[in-house]
C-alpha cells in the first residue's frame, strides 16, 4: 500500500502537539508581566462566575487548565491517528490544536488587559468579546498556515481490470449519471439530538443535530469532470477527478471500514446500512463507497468511461 500522506506527516504531528500547551504558557507569561498591575478586586458582568482577580503564580497553577491540555493533547493524538493517511485532515488537526491552543489565552490575556487602568481599569469593558472572536479566527488561520504544504495527491492512468463489468462508451459519446439516496439512521440520530438538546437544555447539539440531518439526503453525479457527492439540502459539493480513479465495482453490502462524507484511513463515501453499494478504488489506496440500489450500473459506467479515457475502447 503506498503512503503519499507520509511525506510531512511527522512535521504536521509536532505542529498540531504544540497547540495546546500555549493553553498554559501564554497565561503563565501573563501573570509575569502584568499580574502586580491588575486590581484585587474587579466588577464583572452577570456571565462570570468570579469577582476576585488574583493573578499569582500559586494561584494560577491551581486552575484546571492543566488537565484541560492534557485532555486537549490526547484528542488531538486520537484525531490525528485517524487522520493517519489524510494530508488534509491532519492538516485541519493542526489548525483545530493551535485554536484551542490560543482561545483560552486570547481570551484570558484580553480580559486581564481590560481590567489594568490603562485599558479601562476595574470595570471589565466591552471591547474584548470582539477581540477574543477575531483572536479565534486568527489562531485558527494561523495553524492552516503553519500545517501546510501537502503532498501531492497520487493520480493513476491505469485501465480497469477486464473482468469487472464495464459499459462500452464510444468515441463520441458522453457520460452522465445521477442518483440519489436516503439515510433514515441519520434522519433518527439528527431527532435523537434534538430530543436530547430539549431535554438537557445543551443547545449546541442542535448543530450536531442539523449536521446529521444534513446527510441524511445525498446526491450522486457521474460525469465528464468525475465522481460528485453532493448534500443537496445544505449545498455541499465534493468531486473525484477522473485522474485519481482506479476502478469500480459492487458490493452487495457495506464494505468494513469507516465511510462518511469526511475523510478517514479507509475512505469516504455515504452508506444508508444496506446494500448494493458502490465502491470506487482510487489512487491513494482508499475507496469510495456509496449505497445505491443501482450500483451495478454506476459501476459497469465508471469502468467503461475509465476504458474510453485510458484505452480509446473497451
């Protein structure tokens, strides 16, 4: 099996483990330099939970945050282990651990600067909520920066085998094929979500909840350009250009692995829990997988446009 996501793998895995110790180091240095500036008492809106300000080394080691960036270190390995063949995916590792790394510091150095009389004094001002939300996007950009360049994605000029099913297509001929397919699993988890959102009043499951719902409904193209999964109810588009398609074939139930709409080791696709499914074999060793009662014709059309493309025939 080749391993194109090798080539910077080990840089990448250092950028996303620097995220989250600035969790700790950016309000240690904090205190260092303005901690005997701040007031010992501090007026603060109805939000905050505290109204003693005491910026020390002692007390700042005895706050959580330590066990948060443990906690944050760990998640971050077991994404990117998941990650482990996706270039992009540890990519977007490495962002998501320099966010988490600079949104409690950003957060936390911009109320403390907000609380010196230099920026206002002991009435906690309005100014830092804007900053702390351009703070975040920054980071967020910034470990985007840092986690690249990838490799190049493998690409394959390899005529399909001969003994899977193929469509002869000729010379003048075009392709052009669109299904559509339902997920009722995703319909009841979205629902489940919701329930679970009203009855412990934790909001933000509803986005997982409209996330799920989301790919419930997907939408597949076969044409000149390649293999497009689309989420038609949120506008989402993905495509697989012809140069990184190996092959397809049927499968009478969901292949072994992990096949969602986001990248992992085996592939990606969307699976409705039953078969016929089709499976494409692409470039880099991993497939896509897509659950549809009519497979076999998909397929038979991939092969048949990869042999016009590759071979002049079939």
């Amino acid at each position: 099996m080749s391993d194109y996501a090798a080539q910077g793998r080990v840089r990448r895995l250092v950028l996303a483990a620097l995220g989250p110790p600035l969790v700790v180091l950016v309000p240690m240095l904090l205190v260092a330099t303005v901690g005997e500036r701040l007031p010992e008492r501090v007026t603060v809106h109805s939000w905050s939970f505290a109204t003693r300000i005491g910026f020390t080394w002692q007390e700042w080691s005895a706050q959580p945050v330590f066990g948060m960036m443990m906690w944050a270190q760990a998640l971050l390995v077991v994404a990117f282990l998941s990650y482990w063949h996706v270039p992009l995916g540890q990519r977007l590792v490495v962002a998501l651990g320099w966010t988490v790394g600079l949104l409690i510091p950003v957060a936390y150095t911009l109320w403390a600067l907000g609380l010196t009389p230099a920026f206002g004094g002991e009435v906690r001002p309005g100014w830092p909520m804007a900053a702390q939300v351009a703070g975040t996007a920054a980071a967020f950009a910034l470990g985007w920066a840092v986690g690249g360049p990838l490799p190049r994605h493998p690409e394959t000029d390899a005529v399909p085998p001969p003994w899977l099913r193929s469509m002869p297509i000729g010379a003048a001929q075009r392709v052009m094929f669109v299904t559509r397919s339902w997920s009722a699993r995703r319909l009841v988890t979205g629902a489940m979500l919701v329930g679970l959102a009203l009855w412990l009043g934790f909001w933000p499951l509803i986005l997982w909840a409209v996330f799920e719902a989301a790919q419930a409904r997907t939408r597949l193209q076969i044409d000149a350009g390649g293999l497009s999964v689309t989420l038609p109810w949120v506008g989402l588009r993905r495509t697989v250009p012809w140069t990184r398609v190996r092959h397809a074939d049927v499968m009478s139930e969901p292949p072994k692995g992990r096949y969602k709409l986001d990248d992992g080791g085996w592939g990606w696709g969307a699976l409705s829990g039953k078969g016929p499914v089709l499976v494409v074999s692409l470039a880099d060793d991993r497939r896509l997988a897509y659950s549809t009662s009519q497979a076999g014709t998909a397929a038979a059309l991939v092969n048949g446009w990869l042999h016009r493309l590759r071979a002049g025939s079939c």
